[in-house]
C-alpha cells in the first residue's frame, strides 16, 4: 500500500476524468477498456476520505521513531 497526498490524489482524478471524456474511435476495443478501467478507478479514489493533517503528522513522527 502507498499514501498519496490530498493533491496528488485530486490530481489522479482530473487526470484520469480528462482521459474518460476523450473522443475516441469507438472500435478500438483497447482504448474503450482503458477508459472503462479509468472509471472504475475514478469511482475507488472518490470513495477514499482524504487523510487529516494531523495524521499525517502522526504518521512522520512515527517514522522518525
């Protein structure tokens, strides 16, 4: 597992909800399962909460340890 910031996390989602509303050729079979994956994918990162600041300070001090 890896921990992403709140930014890099919105980010992702831009990212890949920019790649979803592309125009492409509708028979290319590949490119419509990438789009597919990316709405999955989309759909798990909304549904993740974002990580608390004093979290993440807790989580650094721990490491520190």
């Amino acid at each position: 597992m890896h921990l992403i910031s709140n930014q890099q996390r919105r980010e992702i989602i831009d990212f890949l909800t920019a790649f979803v509303e592309m125009k492409a050729d509708n028979s290319n079979t590949k490119v419509f399962n990438q789009k597919r994956r990316a709405g999955r994918l989309i759909k798990k990162l909304r549904e993740n909460k974002e990580i608390d600041l004093s979290l993440v300070k807790a989580l650094k001090n721990g490491n520190q340890n």
